[in-house]
C-alpha cells in the first residue's frame, strides 16, 4: 500500500476523526431502531450523509480551532 505523504495527515486525521466521530454519533441516534430490524440499513444512510457533511467541516474549522485554542491558553 502506497504511503500518504506526511504533508497531508491534517487531510488524513481529519478524514479518521470525522469518520469516527459521526459513526458514533448516528449509532446512538439510532439506537431507538434497536427493535425495529431497520438499524443497520437506517445506520449507514445516515452514517455516510453525516459523514459527508462532517468531513468538510472537520478540515476547515481544526486549524481555526487550533489557533483559537492556542490563544485561550497559556503554556503554564
């Protein structure tokens, strides 16, 4: 498997973290269909329509995020 270049983990975690993020995220709303025997077809609908709404939002606001939350802090 051909490696990512490192220049690009911000694009890489950011696909992980969202991926990861909205996966559980719809799993707990789903989990009234528990019953239902629609969980698993309602749970990747929605998993991948958040996931490609998550995706971009992920990758533009962490570095704005970052900087946010390096000037709310101190490096006591």
């Amino acid at each position: 498997m051909p490696a990512i270049p490192q220049k690009y983990s911000h694009f890489v975690f950011g696909t992980l973290q969202s991926g990861l993020t909205s996966a559980i995220a719809t799993a707990i709303a789903s989990y009234p269909l528990m019953n239902s025997g629609h969980i698993l077809t309602h749970w990747v609908q929605s998993w991948l329509f958040s996931w490609l709404v998550m995706l971009p939002v992920v990758l533009f606001a962490a570095p704005v995020l970052r900087k946010l939350s390096l000037a709310l802090t101190s490096k006591e």
